[in-house]
C-alpha cells in the first residue's frame, strides 16, 4: 500500500469508496473518528499529503502536486467521494475539476478559494507561539483545547518531548501559494454533488464558501453554529448530520448497511 494510504475498512457491499484528505501540518488518522461512522457507508481510506504523517517528504509543495497525487491514490481506489479538511478541501476540489472521472462526490469542510494577500507570517507567528516540545500528550490536549484530540494525532514522540510531524518550513512553502492563487477557476469546473461545511467563526474571508455553493450547480452549504475552523472536532453530531444525509442522497449510495 502507498506510504501514507490509510485503510480504515468499512461495507464492501456498497460499492462506495471514502477518501479522507486532511488539512494543514495534520495526518490520516486525525479523521479516525470520523472514519467509526463512515464505513457504514462504504470503503474508507484516509491518505497524508506528502510531507505529512507517514507520506514521502519530499516538495513540490504545490497545490497541483497534491492533487496529482491524490489521483494517483483514486486510480487504485476507484471513483470515490473526497471529504476533506481546511487544505484537503481544497485539493478535493481541484482532484474533482482536473479529474471529474474519478471523484463521485466532494466534502469540503472550511476553506476559501480566495485568500489573495494572506502571508505566512500570521501562520508562523501561530506556530512558533506553541510551547514546543510538548511534555505529554495531555499537554497537548490541554493547549490546543477543543481540538486538542485532533493535534495529539499531529505529534510524534522525540527525546525531548512531543513535536509536530510535519516539518514548518514545508507547512510556510504550502501555505504561501494559498496567499498568491485565486482558485475559483477551479471551483467552477466542479460538476459533482459538492457540501460545503463552515465554521461560524471561521478565519475564513467572509461570504466566500456561500459563494461557491452559488457557482455550482446543486452545491449545499451548511455554517456550524459554535464551531471555528474544525467543525468535525468541535460539532461532530451536526458534521456527522450534515455528511450522512449527504451521502444518503442518490445516486451517492443505495444507504448505510445495518
């Protein structure tokens, strides 16, 4: 299996893949949660972005890179439906546009297309603000709060304590190109059922997940109340309404088993 190709099981039965893509400095297995309910649905895989978990570090760190490897996994898997978080929406996105064969389906939870201006010195000013190393995994769950359970899936034990897997240097180079790149050329290429899921106080531009919906035929949009940026962490009854009425819509799949 592809370094990094997470295999969570699921209902064979159906004929319906899942493929999880996750968001910035985050991994695969962060979705395991999420994955517990989803296999009533169909196969589901979660897949690292390279420079991620335990996929290759290797660049380019570009948008298109992603993408492409994100179709090389569906070449294997089959057509399947994208759910993805934050930067996993958006190679979701661009996977459904380059190769609309191969995504039955998108789930893009909290990411804009537009966020021309933005620099990398708000994130890495975040960044380096964390008291790394951690000491423990509480520690981690304890600063992050909330989505604390979610970064204890981003760390990896060192000698000194616990540190994030991703490398931040990686993390600035992918996080620039969304500062310089206007993606609605993309959106509107979507031709698959698309939901699109916000945050209430997500850190977002302002309107512009509404205006995605408006661009493409069919598209839903649900804003979580009380939830930011992490709405499958922090709402995960209302995500988990949201995503399975979702599915449960033909022709995605003929419904869970059990």
């Amino acid at each position: 299996m592809r370094p990094g190709l997470i295999d969570f099981g699921g209902d064979r039965d159906t004929g319906v893949s899942i493929l999880l893509l996750h968001g910035l400095m985050g991994r695969a297995r962060t979705w395991w949660p999420v994955a517990q309910w989803l296999k009533r649905y169909g196969t589901v895989h979660g897949l690292d972005a390279r420079g991620h978990g335990r996929a290759p570090r290797t660049g380019p760190w570009t948008t298109g890179q992603f993408t492409e490897d994100v179709a090389e996994v569906l070449a294997e898997l089959g057509p399947s439906v994208l759910i993805g978080h934050s930067m996993g929406g958006l190679h979701a996105w661009c996977t459904a546009a380059e190769y609309p064969d191969l995504v039955r389906a998108v789930v893009s939870e909290d990411f804009a297309p537009d966020q021309r201006g933005r620099t990398v010195e708000t994130w890495r000013g975040y960044f380096e603000s964390w008291p790394v190393p951690f000491e423990s995994l509480a520690h981690v769950r304890q600063f992050f709060g909330t989505a604390g359970e979610y970064f204890t899936e981003c760390v990896e034990e060192r000698e000194d304590g616990y540190h994030l897997i991703a490398e931040l240097a990686d993390l600035y180079e992918i996080a620039a190109e969304w500062g310089r790149t206007d993606y609605w050329s993309i959106v509107e290429r979507i031709r698959c059922p698309l939901l699109l899921i916000e945050g209430e106080h997500t850190a977002m531009p302002h309107g512009q997940q509404a205006e995605m919906a408006a661009r493409v035929p069919g598209a839903r949009h649900l804003v979580v109340p009380g939830s930011a940026h992490l709405p499958h962490g922090e709402a995960p009854e209302t995500y988990r309404g949201a995503v399975e009425a979702f599915l449960s819509s033909p022709p995605l799949v003929s419904g869970p088993a059990g």
